[in-house]
C-alpha cells in the first residue's frame, strides 16, 4: 500500500492502554458508511460523511486470565460508528472501538495491543 502525496504523512503514536481505567476519557473517530446498511432494492444514496468524533467515558475494564481484554464505554453501541480509533488525552492510540461481546446496548474499546 503506498499514499501518494506531497508532504509526508505523520504515523500515529501508540498509548499505554495499561494506564487506562475507570472514569478516563477518551475519543474515538469514525466515519459513517450510510449505504451499509442500505435496504435491499433501494438505491445508494451517494453522499460523502464527514469524520465523527465521540468523547467516551470508560465505565468499566474488563480482564481475562488477568490480561486486559476490552474497555466497557457509556457510548451505546452505533452500527454505524465502530472499528475506528480511541485516543487517551495525549492523543495516542489506545484501543479500537467495536460493538460489545455482551449483551447489551454498550459499546466496547479492544485495547491496541492485542
């Protein structure tokens, strides 16, 4: 994969999702695909969506075998805005967001490193 451009792009720095806990904050960014989840039969609707950004509160952290596992967030699930990045208060990638594993209208943050 190679990007064409004029000015070289700068790589996204990578946080310490261990230092992550209850109450902390993050931001997460995703960009909508409206046509996804377009009914069958129905036309695309061609339209361009704009970045969405979303401040999270981390309600809980969950572990597994005591390794860390996933961060339980107050943002309810969004079809619509997962799988883009959640950044600390530095600005530093600390996990991605996805739908959560349990039931419930709860949406989760998987740490970076796993």
């Amino acid at each position: 994969l190679k990007a064409d451009a004029d000015t070289p792009f700068t790589a996204v720095a990578f946080g310490d999702e261990t230092k992550v806990g209850e109450l902390d904050e993050l931001n997460s960014f995703a960009f909508p695909y409206p046509n996804t989840f377009t009914p069958p039969g129905t036309p695309p609707k061609v339209e361009y969506q704009t970045l969405g950004v979303a401040k999270l509160t981390v309600s809980g952290v969950q572990k597994e075998k005591q390794e860390l596992s996933a961060f339980v967030t107050d943002r309810p699930k969004q079809p619509l805005a997962l799988g883009g990045p959640a950044v600390d208060k530095a600005g530093k990638v600390v996990g991605l967001t996805c739908e959560s594993r349990q039931r419930g209208n709860t949406g989760q943050v998987l740490p970076a490193n796993l």
